[in-house]
C-alpha cells in the first residue's frame, strides 16, 4: 500500500464566483470614477468623497500627534473641501515629531484606500469596515469636530456608513460601496498630488505653510524632495492594497491515495 499527498485538478483552487465577481465589479466602479473625472459636472459627483478625502488626511495629522504623546484638539473642514486639525506636542517635542504629524495626514489617505480594498474583498468584512467607520465618525464627533459644516458632514458619514452596513440583506451592497470608497480614495491620492509639491496650502481658515512645507521646515531637504518621497510611499502603499484585493493566492489541497 503506498501513501501520498497528490493536489486535485487546478479547477478545484480557482477563484470562487463571488470573488470573481468583487473583481469585476472593483473595474467597473474604477473605470466610472475615473471617468467623472473627465466629464461635465463630474466633479459635483466626486464633491462628497473629496471631503471624505480631507476628513481622513486631517485625521491623520491629529491621530498622529495622539500617537507622539500629543493631543488632537480640534478639527474643522469647510464648504470648499479644505480642512485644519489643530493638535498640541509635548513641550520640547523634537523637530521630527512634528515633521511626522505633517507626514501623517499626507499618508493616511492611501493607507485608508488600502485598508478598504482588503476589506472589500468580500460582503461580511466590509460590514464589519463601515461599523468601524461609523464608529470613528462617532468619536471624531464625541472629541474632536468642532465647526458646524464639519460636524453635519461627520453625521452624514456615520449614518450613511450604518445604514450601508446594518439594512441591506445582500452582501453586495456593503462590498460595493467599500470599494466605491476604496477607489475614490485611491483616485484622489493622484489628482490631488499637486499639494505635495506645493509651499503653501490655502484653506478657509488662511494660509499657512503646506504639510510639505512644515516637513522641510522641521527637518532638511526641500519640500518637493518630500514631496517625491511621500508620493512614491503612497503608490508603494497602494500597490500593496491593489494586489491584496486582487491576487488569490490558490492553495495546495492534499488528500492520501491508496
């Protein structure tokens, strides 16, 4: 009698169908946003997702500074899509860790698309994502949120997050508007890349040196160096979220012969 392991016919480690179809559906939402990109009043379309943009990278900065040993004081966004979040360093902070706030609004928006694209792989994680997001939504309100318009836009985006995670019986529908997130996040890295080569950012609370700029100003180098270095970061980072969401790795199946 002889015993070993032999794999099952290649057919058996294929792609299940509702992965297949995640996959397509992840084309076809990149391909739509994309295209609002290019089409009248496509931008009108994008305008809620923008601002999802910022609230993310104004989070980043203050999340941050909590993680240096700071305090993230408030944050505000405005009607136009830019945003301020106001944080506090220990005293006698080091220029690094205040460079390193800057960096983290600037990186959180491709880690965020990332995170999103693994969730969204299939219908129960990416409930699980939108609870999560609610909840941040929740506690940014509870801690941080501070101005009228931000605060009425974190509501929006908490509810919307519940209400797409807890009432549609289909996994597809939470599946779905992940990777809608996922993509728009993702898309937005790139046509607002221009920020990370500027000095200086215009906000409706002034102008004040860019997040670029504050890096250059805390560490050496100049912005635009920076600049590079956090854009190649972000599609490294990208990549990482993109091959994750798309590679399925086939596993081996044994089973003992007679």
């Amino acid at each position: 009698m002889d015993t070993q392991p032999v794999k099952k016919n290649s057919t058996d480690s294929s792609i299940p169908a509702s992965r297949k179809k995640g996959m397509i559906a992840c084309l076809l939402i990149s391909v739509a946003v994309i295209g609002l990109y290019f089409v009248p009043y496509g931008m009108y379309v994008l305008y809620p997702f923008m601002l999802v943009y910022t609230f993310i990278h104004e989070m980043g900065h203050g999340i941050m500074a909590a993680i240096l040993g700071g305090e993230f004081v408030k944050f505000e966004m405005w009607l136009d899509g830019s945003g301020v979040a106001t944080s506090a360093l220990p005293v006698g902070a080091s220029r690094l860790s205040r460079a390193l706030v800057a960096f983290g609004g600037l990186i959180a928006p491709a880690i965020m698309a990332a995170i999103c694209l693994l969730l969204g792989r299939n219908g129960k994680a990416s409930r699980i994502g939108l609870y999560c997001f609610m909840v941040i939504c929740v506690a940014s309100l509870a801690l941080v949120v501070r101005n009228l318009f931000g605060i009425i836009f974190v509501i929006a985006c908490g509810v919307t997050a519940f209400a797409l995670a807890k009432f549609p019986k289909s996994n597809d529908v939470p599946q779905y508007s992940m990777l809608v997130l996922a993509i728009t996040l993702l898309t937005a890295v790139f046509s607002r890349g221009d920020y990370l080569f500027t000095d200086v950012a215009h906000t409706s609370g002034g102008v004040m040196p860019s997040d670029v700029g504050q890096i250059a100003n805390n560490l050496f180098l100049p912005y635009w160096f920076w600049g590079g270095l956090i854009a190649a970061l972000s599609v490294i980072i990208l990549l990482v979220g993109v091959r994750g969401f798309f590679y399925s790795k086939p596993k081996a199946i044994e089973e003992k012969k007679t």
